[in-house]
C-alpha cells in the first residue's frame, strides 16, 4: 500500500522523497541509474575509506593503552587477521552479494520463518552499534583533536561534551537537508589525510632512525617485561581482541559496492566487472591500512611517553596528532587537525549513510517500521538523538566508546565468517569450507574475549537489538490489518470463474483445506446454505488460502483456479496471511467486476486473545472478523465495501 499524501508542509517535507525510495528499494530504475553513474573503484574505496582510514586518527592511542610496549607486535598480530582473515571473508562475501547485502542478506537467506527474522533483527542491531558507534566515537574524536590543538586549548578546555554534540548535529542537519553521494569529497579528504600521514610516519620513522637509543630502549624494556619472543606473541595474541577496531570498514566496502561501475558487459544477474573491482577495492584498502597500522604503532610506542596516552594526556585520542606537533610544529600539526577532524567528521557521514542504507532494507519489509521508515529525514532525526543518547552516556569519551565499536565489529565480522563458511560448503568447496571455518573460530574467540573483557559493548549492542526488537513488534502489530498485498495475478480458469459468477449475485466460500474430497465440498455448501438460509439455487465458488511463511509481511498474490471433482469450482491463493490475502482478493474482484461481492465463513474455535496471536504470528487465527477489519481499513466507504458473513 502507498501511504497517504502529507498535508502539512513539514510532514510533506519530512517524507520528502517517500516513494522514490520505496522504488529504490525495489531496484527498477534505480538499478539503470547506479550502473550509468557508477564510479571507478578507487574513488569508491574512498567513500570506505573516511571510514576505514579516519580510524588511525585514534587507534595508535588505543593499541597504546591496550598494550603497552607490545603495541608493535600486537598490530602485526591484527595485521596477519586483516589480511589472511577478514580480506578473503568480504572477497568472498563481494562475490556473493554483488548488489550490496552484505553478509546479514547472507545469513537470512539460510533461515526462514520467524527464527530468520528474529536472527535478522539481532544482527541489526548489532549494525546499529557499529555504525551508531562510528558517528559518536569519531566525532568524539574529531573534538579531541580541536579541543587538544595549542592554538585552542585554553579557548575550548573542558567542552569536549558540547563539541561533539554540535558535530553529531551537524550531522545530521547535512542529511536532513539532503546528502548526495558526495564521492569527489571523499576522495579529496582521504588523499589529504593518507598524504599528511604519510609525511607524519616518515619523520617518525627518520627520528626513530636517526636516534639509535630509542630502538635500543624500547627492545630492552620489551626483554625485561616479557622475557622473550614467544611470551611476547602470547601476550600480543591475548590483546589482540582489544585492537579490534582496525577491523573497521570490510562490511562498508560490501555495502557501497553499488556505486562500483564495473564493465559495461555487466548485468545486474551477472556482474562480473563490479565483482572484480570491489575485490580490488577491499584488497587496496586492506593493504593501505595494514602498512599504516603497523608503522604507527611502532612510532608511537617509541616516540611518545607512555603517561601521554592516558586520559586526560596530550596523546590520548590522537597520537598522530601529538606527533605532528612535536616534530613538525604547530602550523603543520594544525593543518593535520584540520585534515583529521574533517575526515572523521567525514566518517560519520559514511556511517549515518550505511544506516539509511541498511535499515530500510529490512524493517519495512518484514512489516517491523512504519512508512515513513523509508523517507530519509525522519530516519535521520531518529539516528541523531540516538547518537546525542549515546554521545551522553558515554561521555564523549573515545576509549569508553571503543569496547562497544569493537563488539559491533566484530560481530558482523564473524556473522561474514559464518556466512561464507556455510556458502564454500553449500559450494563443495572442502578446502575453502576448512579455512573459512578457522577464520570463523578466530573471530568468534577474538568476538567472546571482547565480550568479557569490555561487556559495555555487548550491554550498549542488546540495548539496541531489544530497541529494535520493540520498535518493530509494535510496528507490525500497528500494521497487521493491512492489506500486505504488492500484486494480484490470476490466471485463465480464476479469470473464468469470476467472469461467470460476475453475471449473477458473487458469492464466495472461503474453506479450510483439509482432504479436498467431495464430501468436503459438499458437506461444506449445505451448512452455508443453513447458516445463512440461502436458497438452493444460489451459485458459489469456494476460495482456499494456503500459508506459506507466515513472517513474511508483503508480497505479491497469485490466485489459480481449478475443478474438482468435475463439480466444484475453487480458487486456490497462497499468502503469509490468510484475512489479508482473502481481503485483497474480494476488493480485487469488486475492481474488475464492479460488483460487492459476498464471502461466507464459519466461526472459529477458541478465544479470542489465543485467535489474534495465531493470526500475529501464524496468518491464521479468527478469520473471518480479522477479514473484515482488513476491509473496513482498506475501504472506507461502506456501500463499496465487499460484505462478509459469518454463520
């Protein structure tokens, strides 16, 4: 069904775009138009990449804090997982999901019924965390970095809270007033920002280098604390879960894959050119990263005094940044803020896109949000005051915020793992099942080790996922007396039927199936015939419902007619709900006959508390009033409503 015109200017602003994005849902011409302006796969790996890249702005800091002096092992130890691990998982989940579901449209492929949705739902809500997670902790960040810069400090000390609610804010007023995908943007920030980067890490490197004692420092106090090599690994192995965040950006990269151009031999069933370049796209990104990570967490380690990362330190939250001052002064270090503050600024953008992208992929069409969950403003506001909840409960603090992003993380990493495990089996493929199965059982550890070493991620993922849960529980109940039905299609012997009873009073009865003898059939017209004391010449054709899935909120209706036993004309529908379906079908018959017609039913057994939740959960239930509610929703006026009896 499409929603109902706004009348006032700001509801007709807010669901500004409703139904273009239903469409967009739906492909059509949105699919003609992302293949006309796709982009090359490198500037696309920029859209991740003010994700993916705007990490170091706080991860050397947090690799520091986590562990220490071993900072260096423990981000080769993060390295090999990025690079033997969770590259392969999204290469193969790219190759699976070439339209950009990501691994959750994976996984809920394998699970039907209420159980594949209600898995689904979880995931979501650990999406929500990461990518809610991201816009906080990044903004959060962004603010250290001004409130930290020594040109600023004195003017803004102590608004660190304030800061970051105006960057959220602004946010969201960019999307509220419309965000295109702005791809050149993110191109010019990641190149500034890697460029600067690199200049940070060279100089680094060159003290390091030119300041032999620093090295010598650093491998005896390594020595001294941990004794040797393998006790090092060992504990860079137990840490590694807390450096989890460089994880960040393989669910991003699947997600824009849409926006790759691939080859123009490319269709939208076989895609082999997007395929080839978002493959290309995640590698290049991984890579980039891994050599970033691993230079600056040795820097950092050796050049900054280990009391710096600390709260409340001049490097904590920004280590690069610290750096960048120290050994390049400050109208260069500034010039880093700045770059550092935009991208990462930039990077919730990147986030609060994933989430448009995301939710109303779902929720909608499980029946789980309203309509307007499809317009892009209301969903905006939502995510901003969730992300202003969030930004307060933490404090606007980036190492609070880092357990939770993590756990995000991590989850969706493992759901990937699993997914293309169970995908390489289904495949035959004995070798890449084995493997992937590793990859799975490394990331559910690493994903359990950060569980219970910092649950505030897991406390903050079930607030969402029992939000989520809520919302959408009380959503489909809202909308359970819809019609659901996307299309009706009949075909010849149902159009036969109808057309011949259309030339007399149309009168149907809906039937259970059971045997589908003629007892049944017969048994079953005598006691309409009785109950509603009609003549025996009056004609009938009976209409079944079957249930498929019942969890299923839309879908379309095909209706078949048939003979049996050379007497009794039926018509058989199958739906996830029986009232519905029997509802869309009634007002479809009264539209191409232009007659109301009569449906008959018997009363059903049971209360009717126990009836309705059969009809929630199962599609069943009392039919018959439920029928009737479906039409008065649908069709206001009563004398165009078709009648329903109940004997």
């Amino acid at each position: 069904m499409t929603s109902p015109v706004p009348t006032g200017r700001l509801r007709a602003w807010m669901l500004e775009g409703l139904s273009d994005m239903a469409r967009h849902q739906q492909g059509g011409q949105a699919v003609a138009e992302r293949r006309d302006h796709g982009q090359r796969w490198w500037r696309v790996m920029c859209l991740t990449g003010v994700d993916y890249f705007s990490t170091l702005g706080y991860q050397p800091g947090i690799a520091a804090l986590a562990a220490g002096l071993l900072s260096p092992v423990a981000t080769v130890v993060l390295v090999v997982v990025t690079l033997a691990g969770a590259l392969p998982v999204y290469r193969r989940v790219a190759q699976e999901s070439p339209r950009g579901e990501g691994s959750i449209a994976m996984l809920e492929r394998l699970l039907s019924f209420w159980k594949g949705k209600l898995f689904v739902l979880t995931l979501l809500g650990f999406a929500a965390t990461d990518f809610l997670i991201t816009i906080t902790l990044s903004a959060a960040d962004a603010s250290t970095h001004l409130v930290e810069n020594p040109h600023l400090t004195s003017a803004l000390h102590g608004k660190q809270m304030l800061i970051t609610l105006l960057l959220v804010a602004l946010l969201g007023a960019v999307f509220m007033k419309g965000f295109l995908e702005a791809i050149g943007v993110a191109v010019a920030l990641v190149g500034a920002y890697l460029a600067l980067n690199v200049v940070v890490v060279a100089v680094g490197l060159w003290h390091v280098a030119t300041a032999g004692h620093v090295v010598t420092d650093w491998s005896n106090a390594l020595t001294t604390e941990h004794g040797n090599v393998l006790v090092m690994v060992g504990v860079a192995l137990l840490v590694f879960p807390k450096l989890a965040l460089g994880l960040s950006g393989f669910e991003t990269g699947v997600a824009v894959m849409p926006h790759v151009k691939g080859d123009a031999s490319d269709t939208e069933e076989r895609p082999a050119g997007r395929i080839r370049d978002t493959k290309k796209l995640l590698t290049t990104a991984a890579v980039i990263m891994s050599c970033f990570l691993i230079a600056t967490s040795f820097i950092t380690t050796l050049l900054i005094p280990a009391d710096e990362f600390e709260a409340g330190g001049k490097a904590n939250g920004r280590a690069l940044a610290y750096l960048a001052h120290e050994y390049l002064g400050n109208v260069f270090g500034t010039v880093y803020d700045v770059s550092t503050i935009c991208i990462l600024w930039f990077a919730g953008a990147s986030a609060m896109a994933g989430l448009l992208n995301l939710m109303p992929r779902y929720l909608p069409r499980y029946g789980m949000a309203p309509h307007w969950a499809r317009a892009v403003r209301p969903m905006v506001l939502v995510f901003t005051l969730v992300a202003f909840l969030v930004t307060w409960i933490f404090d606007a603090d980036v190492d609070a915020q880092g357990g939770a992003y993590a756990t995000g993380v991590l989850v969706l990493i493992s759901s990937a793992a699993i997914a293309v495990t169970i995908a390489a089996r289904k495949a035959g493929q004995r070798n890449w099942t084995i493997a992937f199965g590793v990859i799975s059982a490394v990331f559910l550890y690493t994903t359990v080790v950060n569980v219970f070493e910092r649950p505030d991620g897991v406390k903050i993922g079930a607030c969402f996922i029992v939000g989520i849960m809520l919302i959408s529980l009380l959503s489909r109940l809202a909308r359970a007396f819809e019609l659901r039905i996307t299309g009706i299609s009949t075909d010849d012997m149902a159009k036969r039927f109808i057309r011949d009873i259309s030339h007399r009073t149309i009168r149907f009865i809906a039937n259970e199936p059971d045997r589908r003898d003629a007892a049944e059939y017969r048994d079953k017209i005598k006691q309409i015939r009785s109950d509603n004391d009609l003549p025996a010449e009056e004609d009938f054709v009976f209409v079944e419902v079957t249930v498929a899935d019942p969890s299923e909120f839309e879908a379309g209706l095909v209706v078949r007619g048939e003979v049996l036993h050379d007497r009794y004309r039926v018509l058989t529908l199958e739906s996830s709900s029986i009232p519905n379906a029997l509802a869309a079908f009634l007002l479809h018959v009264r539209d191409t006959t232009g007659q109301r017609p009569h449906i008959y039913f018997e009363w059903t057994e049971g209360t009717p508390f126990a009836n309705f939740w059969r009809f929630f959960l199962f599609g069943q239930g009392e039919v018959a009033p439920v029928t009737r509610e479906v039409l008065r929703e649908a069709e206001p006026d009563r004398n165009r409503r078709p009648r329903v009896h109940v004997g």
